[in-house]
C-alpha cells in the first residue's frame, strides 16, 4: 500500500472543495484535494444554471442565506483577483397573477431580513420596460441588481489553479472507498493508496452522504435532484439581459431564462428527484417542459436555436439546507454537504468559513508568502488587433484557429493543457478554452483538438479520453492505416 500523509484532506474538486483548497492554502498546512474524477468541476459544478444568486429566496437564519449573501458581496473582487467571468446582470423574480403578490412580498421580505441590498418591488409595465420579451402576463417583479451570472468552469479552475500555485496537492482518479479514525486523525483508503489526514472536510457533492454515513453515528440523507437546461446559440443571447426566475415552489426557484457570460441564452432547470448518483441523462417530456414553463415568462425565445441540452444533479439534503461545520461525534471532520443552490454563489464565503475553523483547530499560521492572485488563459479575442498581432508574430499557434464556432486558437489549446493542473481530457480543454462548446458542438474540432491533446501529453490519440478513463473516443487504427 502507498501511503500519503497530509494535515488536511479535501474530498471532492467541485466548486466547493477547491474554493475550501483555496482558502486553506493560505495557511502553512500540507492539503490534497481528492477527485474520483480526471478533472475538477467534473459533478455538479459543471451543470447547472451558472447563477450568483441575489440571496432572497433563501430562508432567514439559514446556512443558505448567511454563505448566499457573503458569497455574493465576494464574487466581484474574487473574478478579478482570479480573473474568472462574472457579471452582474440583475435578476428579476415575475408574478404572473394579482393573487401572487403576497408571496413576491414575502419573498422581497425575506430578502431584506437576510441583508440582500437595493431590492424592489416592479409594476409589469416597469418590468417591460427593462425587459421589452417579458410577457404581458406579468404584472409584477422583484428585482435584485445585485444578482450576476458566473462561468462555473471558470471559478471552479480558477479557484483550484490557485491552491495549487499554493501547495496543494489534487489527487485525481481517487475514490474513497473507507474511511478508518486513528489516533491522529482519518485514513482514507482509495485502492492501493492510504491517505493520512489530521482533518477532512466532506465536500462531496451527491456523495457527501456516504462519505459523512462512514465516520458519524448521525447519518446523512442526500437525494440527488435531476435539473435538465437547454443551452441556445449566441444568436439568441440577447433576448435578454437580466436573469429572469418565476415566483419559486417547492422544488426550487424553478425554470429561469438568462443571458450566460459567454453570450448564450439559457433556460431551465427541472427538478426531478431520483435515486440514481450518476443519473443525467435528459427526456424529451423534461425538455418539453422547460420549453413551456419558460415561455411563461418570456416571449419568442427562439428554442430552434438550442445547440445542447444536458442535466445536472442537485446535493439537496433532506433539511433543505446546507450542512457546514464539523460532525459532532467526528473529531477533526468536517462536511460541506447539501450543498444544492446556492451553492455556487456561496462556495467562496464556505471556502473562508471551513478553512478558518480549521486553521484555528490546528493552530495553523498564515503563510507570508500566499500568492492572492491567477491569470487566466490568454483570450486573443478580448485584445485589440494591435495587441493580437503582436501575439501571434510571438506565437503563431495563437493565428491558427482550431474551434471555428468560439474562435479558439491551437495556442489557447496548447496553454490549457501545459498550465498549472493542466487539461487531461477533451471535456478539460472544453471547461478551459470553450473548443467544442458552440454551434458544432465539436463536430469540426474535435480531431485537431485531440491531436493537440496528444502531442502536448506524449500520449498516443487512442488513448485520448472525452474525461473520465475509459470513455475514449478512438478505439484503434483501420486496417492498413497510419
């Protein structure tokens, strides 16, 4: 057995493992965060609506509302310090009846009592005027200017880039099949690994249960919650600016329609809970249905424009709410479980929380040479044609166009495999550059990005996966061929 040894283990590379890896770098710990997968943002973190919600739908004294709120105030600086897309587009929450207008005040109530700032109650016809595709049938809104939309690819790699620029280590294609408590903390068995930690956080997504139910008394229950979206062409990204929620139900803030950072227009989610972790796939009926509950609210959404649909699975906890903070019959284990929408607008103030308890359980000194910031990939479309120039008289790599739909270069290919926790996988290139994500959907690039792939890892194209080991996309040569 190959043993490990680490003051600080972190199950799990979604947006909030690495945002705990993050946060926890800062202290002079030895960390490792654990992936099952070859990649972070492989769960969760990689499907859902992209939202940095306001904070008025959470309920008041929750975990929800107080990381929510946080979360959000952090997100503006954070994007610059890690140079990740985040914009603040405003949402707005539409009432479509006069009956309903308790529950829009309610819900504008509960905002104020959990410290959402500039919030206010819109007549329909204020709300057209913002919104011109907003339907006549809406006679009224709340409207949150400090909601903003986010790329979830973006924070979450960003977020580990950074942890790793600061010692941690990430233990990919590591699953955690035992957990055993020892004098001195967890032994995490994965395989033929032993991973020795004084402290474990549980940030496991829909897992987070099994991994909690293997060192508490006190048993987790997870249900993961299918959510399928419709991601529609650039074409259609203007439609409108705001992210546009329907008064929220039982299963959740039900199904919006927004602008994305990279100039999509998507709409969803469902909410269908299942018993399968690894259940994503999408039904024409749960399509069909995003499509008519979305036009509720906007008008003429162009849906012969979708270029993609897919599903994600939602952590949701039976408490309907998130579970933050050591177990009580655990010593030295703490969980970031549930951790359902708003999940992602509050990774970063979890990330604070959790790596602050833990520092001061372990009397961890901060490091005086933290590296606070990242620097993305170089986007040559975001430069001025002087400056592109200039680049590609450097690096001609970064003239020659490989992804003909989003315009990606071999160079930002090249940069997205070679970075610190490089690209492994096609679908990592894809989370990284955006190769693959337009109109096509890869149906042009894909070759030339896996002979990119293989070249900058010495690996051979066969053995080139889409992500996870095992889903590779050529199976072998022809015969008599090259």
């Amino acid at each position: 057995m190959k043993e490990l040894n680490y003051d600080a283990a972190i199950i799990g590379g979604g947006v909030t493992g690495c945002a705990i890896a993050r946060e926890l770098s800062r202290y002079q710990l030895k960390i490792c965060v654990i992936e099952r997968e070859e990649d972070v943002c492989s769960g969760t973190s990689k499907s859902n609506s992209a939202i940095v919600h306001a904070g008025y739908d959470a309920e008041p004294g929750s975990l929800k509302a107080r990381f929510n709120t946080e979360g959000n105030r952090m997100m503006g600086e954070l994007s610059e310090t890690l140079d990740f897309s985040f914009v603040r587009n405003g949402s707005l929450v539409l009432c479509f009846s006069e009956d309903d207008r308790p529950a829009l005040n309610a819900l504008y109530e509960k905002g104020l009592k959990n410290g959402v700032p500039d919030l206010s109650i819109l007549t329909g016809d204020q709300v057209r005027a913002m919104e011109p595709s907003v339907s006549e049938t809406v006679v009224a809104a709340l409207y949150a200017p400090t909601g903003g939309i986010v790329c979830p690819f973006g924070l979450t790699i960003a977020l580990a880039e950074n942890a790793c620029d600061n010692g941690t280590d990430f233990l990919f294609e590591t699953e955690i099949e035992t957990i055993n408590k020892t004098d001195s903390g967890y032994d995490l068995i994965s395989g033929d690994k032993i991973i020795h930690a004084s402290y474990v956080v549980n940030a496991a997504g829909v897992y987070s249960d099994q991994i909690h139910n293997m060192v508490s008394e006190t048993k987790l229950h997870i249900i993961p919650r299918k959510g399928d979206y419709c991601l529609l062409d650039k074409e259609a990204g203007n439609l409108v600016s705001h992210t546009i929620f329907q008064l929220p139900g039982k299963m959740g803030k039900g199904v919006l329609v927004t602008p994305t950072v990279h100039g999509n227009l998507l709409t969803g989610p469902t909410a269908v809970n299942v018993t399968d972790k690894e259940e994503t796939s999408t039904t024409a009926q749960e399509l069909s249905d995003i499509m008519e509950k979305a036009a509720w609210g906007v008008n003429n959404i162009p849906f012969r424009q979708v270029i993609t649909s897919f599903s994600g699975l939602r952590a949701h906890e039976e408490g309907d709410d998130f579970v933050v903070g050591e177990v009580p019959d655990a010593d030295g284990f703490f969980d970031a479980a549930g951790m359902e929408s708003p999940g992602l607008s509050s990774a970063p103030a979890v990330g604070v929380y959790l790596a602050e308890q833990i520092a001061g359980k372990a009397n961890a000194q901060k490091k005086e040479n933290f590296i606070e910031t990242r620097k993305g990939i170089i986007n040559p479309q975001k430069l001025s044609l002087e400056e592109r120039g200039e680049l590609i008289k450097k690096d001609p790599r970064y003239g020659n166009i490989i992804c003909r739909c989003e315009g990606v270069s071999e160079g930002e290919i090249a940069d997205a495999v070679n970075r610190t926790l490089g690209a492994v996988s096609v679908d990592g290139i894809k989370r990284r550059v955006r190769a693959g994500m337009g109109r096509c959907q890869s149906g042009f690039c894909i070759p030339k990005t896996m002979e990119i792939l293989a070249r900058e890892t010495g690996k051979n194209m066969e053995d080139i996966c889409k992500n996870r080991p095992g889903s590779n996309l050529l199976t072998g040569k022809r015969q008599g061929g090259k």
